[in-house]
C-alpha cells in the first residue's frame, strides 16, 4: 500500500493539486460527454417520433 | 459453409444503428471496468516515482488522451475521406461524430500536461514543438466542427469538412515525432515498439489499462453520436420512421 492515511492520499504528498486538478477535470468532462450524447440521441428519437417538432426544427 | 461477414453491410445507416445499440451497453460496461481497475492500480498498487514523487501519477491520464486525440483525428480524417470518396453517408457521419470527443482528449491532454507541467518544469505552458503542435490539433478539431457546423448542405459539409481533416492530418506525425526532431521540454516517447519500456510493470499495466478504457469510451460516445447524427439525417426513411413509431408505443 501507497499510503499511510487518507490525508496523504489526498495531499499527494505535496501534489494534490496538480494530481487532483487533473483527474477532476477529466472525470467530469468524461462523465458530461455521455450525458450530453445520450440526450443529443434521445431528442433525435423523440423529434423524429413528433411531425410537429419535425417541422418546427427543419 | 460458413458465410463471410459483409462489412460493407453496415455501411446502411439503419444497420449501423442497429449495431450501435448492440455493443454500447457492453463498451460502456468495460470503459467503467477498465477505469476502475486502471485507477486502483495507479493509485494503490504502483509505486511512488523517484524523482517525480506523486506527481508522476498524472501520466495514466495524461497519454492516453493524448494517444486518443492523435487516434481519434486519424480515424476522423481517414472515414471523412472515406465518406468523399465512395460518397458513404454513414463514413461522414462518423468522421462528424468523431469530432467532438477528439476534441475533448485533445483538451484533456493539453490540461492534464500543465498540470504536469508545473510542478516538473515549474510552467504551465511553454512553446515547445510538442506542445505547440498539439494545440494546433486542437485547432483543427475545433475548426472542423465549426466548418461543418456553418455549412447547411449536408454532402457539402461533409465534404468541405473532409478536405480541412485530410490536409490537417500531416500535424499528427508532427507531434508525435516532434520529441525526435526538435530540442524539447518534454520527454520522450514513454514506450516504443523497439525498445523495452523505462517505466515499472506496475506503472505500464494502470497506463495500459486506462488506455483501452478510454478506447472503448471512444468508440461507446462516437457510436451514440453517430446514432443520433442518422436519426436526424435520415428522419424521412422508413426506419427511422419505424424505429420512432416504436418508441412511442410503448
């Protein structure tokens, strides 16, 4: 094991910032990503399903 | 007798969507899978760098989105050339739906660098060949998406689009080589194919594990787009006409 405690985890011994700077900003655009697509999906199914809507956005 | 797979088959936007649906629930199970694992052992397993100390733990996302954002422009160029040449409607919505994502590695890899960089080099950013030719692929990512993006034709979109990644893909041996060819701040090439890797086992096998994560993230959030790019385009066709009807029913 790495580390002696949770504070030295999430220190990383003097680099948390730079280390967790990283890994939370690529969790978060990794995690938005699907999101943003699987609706982006969705809606195309829903507009497609909506002569109305289909209208509207063409 | 065994009857030969017919690629070109899915080359049916209704076939391709079908396929798509089929293998993302299980691409999106092993990106997560391959995340953990990868995460555990970067963190819990492999050892404290010598020189680096902890911060040499920013690399098991570092090169992989780096490596991505260099793969993904490739693929890119290369189904937008595809899709010009044999006029292919599902190539240039792949080459669209690929944009994106490559994009966001692209950004990954320039962030999570200075976020590296600073406490290494003691700089954020400097105007190095590596660095600089990656934020040019960045560049060229977002000028695809925006060329694209402003051209209401459809066919001339994609093909307006496919000439700007084509002639943009001679950046991607420019950064890879750029280590070799120019004095830079960045090291070089973490493994090679000739030489044995200079890193520990453990290092190697959390970098590997994360890579092929985000390969099957990249391919499970390209199909998903490349799904959704079909049902628009395609609105008028029977399938999606179909596909839509059942989706109501039930």
């Amino acid at each position: 094991m790495n580390w002696s405690s949770w504070s030295d985890f999430f220190s990383m011994r003097g680099y948390g910032l730079y280390v967790w700077g990283s890994y939370v900003v690529t969790a978060a655009l990794m995690l938005a990503e699907p999101w943003l697509v699987g609706r982006h999906r969705r809606q195309a199914l829903r507009s497609a399903a909506d002569p109305a809507l289909q209208e509207a956005s063409s | 007798m065994k009857r030969p797979i017919r690629w070109f088959t899915f080359a049916a936007p209704s076939r391709f969507y079908w396929l798509a649906g089929l293998l993302n629930p299980w691409l999106w199970l092993i990106a997560a899978g391959l995340a953990l694992a990868g995460l555990y052992v970067g963190f819990f397993v492999a050892p404290t760098d010598a020189t680096q100390g902890e911060s040499y733990r920013i690399i098991f996302i570092h090169v992989p989105a780096a490596w991505m954002s260099m793969v993904l422009y490739l693929a890119m160029a290369f189904w937008a050339a595809i899709g010009w040449m044999f006029n292919a409607r599902m190539a240039s919505m792949l080459a669209r739906a690929i944009a994106p994502t490559g994009a966001m590695f692209t950004f990954l890899a320039l962030w999570t660098g200075a976020f590296w960089g600073k406490p290494t080099w003691g700089t954020w950013w400097v105007w190095d060949a590596r660095l600089t030719s990656e934020l040019i692929l960045l560049f060229l990512y977002l000028g695809y998406i925006a060329l694209v993006a402003s051209i209401d034709d459809v066919v001339r979109g994609d093909k307006a689009g496919a000439l700007l990644a084509i002639v943009g893909a001679v950046n991607v041996p420019i950064i890879y080589f750029s280590v070799r060819w120019w004095n830079t701040l960045h090291q070089g090439a973490t493994i090679s194919m000739t030489a044995a890797p200079k890193m520990a086992h453990t290092m190697l096998i959390a970098m590997m594990l994360m890579t092929f994560a985000f390969w099957a993230y990249a391919f499970a959030t390209v199909f998903t787009r490349a799904q959704a790019l079909a049902l628009e385009r395609e609105r008028d066709t029977d399938w999606v006409r179909d596909l839509a009807l059942a989706r109501k029913e039930r």
